[in-house]
C-alpha cells in the first residue's frame, strides 16, 4: 500500500510534514512547507499505487529460486556452462512465462 508520505514526498521530496494515520485529514505542515491539497495527494497515491501494482510480475520474478524467481547470477552461469545458452534460456523462459507482464 502506497501512504500518504509517499505520495507527498513524490510531489514535494523536500516536504516536512507529519500525518497521523492513514487519511489525508490529520496532515501537519512544518516548517513552512507548502500545502498540497488533498485531491493532488490522493490522485498522487494512486498514481503510485497503480505503478507498483503493475509491476508485481518484476518482484515476483525477483523472488529467491525456490519461489519461483531468478537463480543467483552464480547459479545462471553455472547453468550456461551445464547446458549452454539454449539451456539457460529455458530456465529463465519458465520463470518469465510463469510471472508475465500485466
């Protein structure tokens, strides 16, 4: 879940702000950061909120082997020089297939 400091700090990286809670109604200003409204915020959050959902297939491929993800890089060239590179892409064939891009 993407939060309200995300969202702010996507907007404003040098913000100061403190947010009690998960709802932009308790949002404090400091030290003379500029206001940004709630609507600016909101469509920011879900903006971020829709990149991370579509790139869940990127950590899923990420994930440690056993899981379903990308052996070490150690392990891919342990696998080229066992089966070669038609071998090799394969492996990462099946883990692309398994997890693709929305």
């Amino acid at each position: 879940m993407t939060t309200i400091i995300n969202a702010i700090l996507a907007i404003n990286p040098d913000a100061q702000v403190c947010v009690e809670g998960d709802g932009v109604d308790k949002i404090r200003w400091e030290n003379g950061t500029p206001v940004i409204s709630n609507e600016d915020i909101l469509a920011k959050q879900a903006e971020l909120q829709a990149d991370y959902d579509a790139k869940q297939y990127q950590r899923n491929r990420t994930k440690r082997p056993e899981d379903g993800g990308y052996p070490s890089i150690g392990d891919q060239l342990d696998d080229i020089y066992h089966n070669g590179l038609d071998g090799w892409k394969a492996t990462i064939k099946a883990i692309k297939d398994a997890n693709p891009k929305s």
